[in-house]
C-alpha cells in the first residue's frame, strides 16, 4: 500500500457499530464523510460516518 494512504472505518450511527473500512488519501482536505449504508447490526439503511 502507498505511504499517502491511510484505513478510515465507517460508523453508524445508530449503534455506533463499525460495519465498512475504506482506504483514503492523506491530502485529501474534505470534512467528515457521512453516507446511507446498510447496517447488518439494525438490519436497515443507517446514516454511516467516518471514523479513524
């Protein structure tokens, strides 16, 4: 993997549960990502936010 890459994990937000991982850039200047996934732990589409 690239030195300029770091794993950021994707939280819902309901049950705090930390369900997708995704590799992101270090330069990348952009606030806190927050996308509609599905959460295996509520069984629905939750609001998921990026964490370390």
């Amino acid at each position: 993997m690239a030195k300029n890459r770091v794993t950021t994990h994707l939280m819902c937000e309901e049950c705090k549960e930390r369900n997708y991982t995704q590799v992101v850039s270090k330069k990348r200047s952009a606030g806190s990502l927050k996308l509609s996934k599905f959460c295996s732990r509520c069984r629905k589409h939750q609001a998921h936010k990026e964490t370390k």
